[in-house]
C-alpha cells in the first residue's frame, strides 16, 4: 500500500516536473547531462525547483521535501534537513544578483529575520519530538496554504495597506514564518514576500529580493540545530544528493530568472497552484491515518 502511494505521489511530482522543465527544453537541454550517476528524476527535481523560483519568485521550494521524501527515497526528518540546505543556498544564489542591484530592504531584513531565524531554530528544536510522518502531515497542510496564496496571490497584492504596522507585529511574523520553516522545511516565501508587502510596505520586487535573503538566514539557522536532531535520530545528510540539487537548483533559478519575461506568469501560477493542491490533499489524505 505504502509502495502504491508512493507511486501515485512520484506521478504527481513528475507531471509537474514536466510542466515547468518543458519550457526550457529546447534552449537547456545540456543541463540533464550533469551528475548522470544520480537518479535523473532527482536532477529533474533539482531543475524544477531553481526554475520555479527564477519563473515566480516564490513557491518553488516548497517542491524540495516530496522530491528528497518520493524521489530520493529519503526519511522524512532527512529530507527536511536537506531541504533547509538546499533552499538557503539557492535562496543565497538568487540574492546575489539583488544585492548587486542594491533591492535588498535591510532594515526589514533584521526587523524579519532575526525573528524567523530565531523561529526557525525554535521548530527544528521541536522537530526532535514530533514523528517523521507528523511532520509530513504538517508539510501537506502547509502546501495547501501555499496553493492558496499562490492562487490568490493578485488579490492579495491589492490589499496592501499603506498604514505602516507596528514592529512588534512584523517581529511576531517572522517569528511564526520561522516555525512553520523550522518544522517542515520550507522557505515560506509564498508568506514572507505577502508579509513584506503588507506589514511592510515595500514593493512587490523589493519584497522578492528581500525574502530571498531571510529565507537564506533561516534556513541555515534551522540546518545548525537540524544537525544534532540527526544525529539524536542516528540519521546523516545525504550531502552527494543534496549538493547536485543546490547547483542544479541555482542553474535552474538563473535560468529562470532569463526567460521570466517570455512566460505567462499568471498561468504558471495558476497550474503549479492546482497542483500544489492536489498533492498537499494526497499527501495529507495518506498521512492522517498513519496518525490514527
């Protein structure tokens, strides 16, 4: 049965690794030939990833654990682990670029993630008393937010606020946005960049470079703590895995980042929003009863 399920997931992700490679296909195709001596579904995963982030901005990384869990065959607790690696360093990868341009908020950047750094550590210190399927179960619920704002993401936009929040409440939210990250592994730009907008007041591009730099800052500060979760669990990084995947992933999110203006945006979102649905509802379908 768990084989079965594990099939119907490695489908889904698939289908959508197909969507998002197939438009780059023709100009990329060099990028499979790296590192054949890993699972070319993996590489798949890796591209997918980086290029989702360099097509949308956010979103993309919350693909990292299914891909590490249904593609890599690795634990829950591992590929969280993994994650947080691989979506800080790419995270850091696309920064660069932002920071050469001087579109980084660094004021927000300590008021936010100084908070979310904290928060993270906090929830990987939490992860050591959950189980690994709780955790997955938690992922799946948050995936199915992250379709939500992917699918409402316009609206969103257009409610911000041009009354500045208080501090504290900037500070409370990287402080949850942390947790959340910390516990299941993924960056939450799909609820920083909305945050940043809104309690913040920067611009939509602003927001995006600056949530690349805390979704960096966090990621790492949850990995430091992760490692001795591990270690407590007799578990250990993958790291052949999870160092293809983050330059792949950075490949990917360059080039991503090239071709942004010639893809329908708002379309892409919209099917990658769908699919993030159907998967976080599979995937939470199949891990409550394991709770029961």
């Amino acid at each position: 049965m768990l084989r079965s399920n594990r099939n119907i997931i490695k489908g889904l992700i698939i289908l959508m690794l197909v969507v998002l490679t197939v438009q780059t296909v023709n100009t990329n195709s060099q990028l499979m030939m790296l590192i054949m001596d890993l699972d070319i579904l993996v590489l798949l995963g890796a591209c997918a990833i980086g290029l989702s982030l360099g097509l949308m901005g956010s979103g993309g990384s919350i693909l990292s654990v299914p891909v590490l869990v249904y593609l890599a065959d690795q634990p829950e607790k591992v590929a969280i682990a993994g994650s947080l690696v691989i979506v800080g360093s790419i995270a850091l990868f696309g920064s660069l670029s932002c920071m050469r341009q001087k579109l980084v908020g660094w004021g927000t950047v300590w008021m936010f993630g100084i908070p979310s750094m904290i928060g993270t550590y906090g929830g990987a210190w939490l992860s050591a008393y959950l189980s690994g399927i709780t955790q997955l179960a938690i992922f799946a619920g948050v995936m199915l937010l992250a379709s939500y704002f992917m699918l409402r993401q316009k609206k969103i936009i257009e409610e911000v606020s041009e009354h500045e929040r208080h501090i504290s409440k900037i500070m409370a939210d990287g402080l949850v946005v942390g947790m959340i990250t910390g516990i299941v592994g993924v960056g939450g730009g799909f609820l920083i960049v909305p945050a940043l907008v809104l309690l913040c007041g920067l611009a939509m591009r602003v927001a995006i470079a600056t949530s690349l730099v805390i979704i960096a800052l966090k990621s790492f500060s949850g990995f430091v703590k992760y490692l001795d979760v591990l270690e407590q669990t007799g578990l250990a990084i993958d790291w052949q895995v999870v160092v293809v995947m983050i330059i792949v992933g950075g490949l990917g999110s360059a080039l991503g980042n090239k071709i942004a203006d010639k893809v329908p945006h708002a379309k892409l979102k919209k099917m990658f929003g769908v699919f993030l649905t159907i998967m976080g509802i599979y995937i939470l379908a199949n891990s409550v009863p394991q709770l029961l």
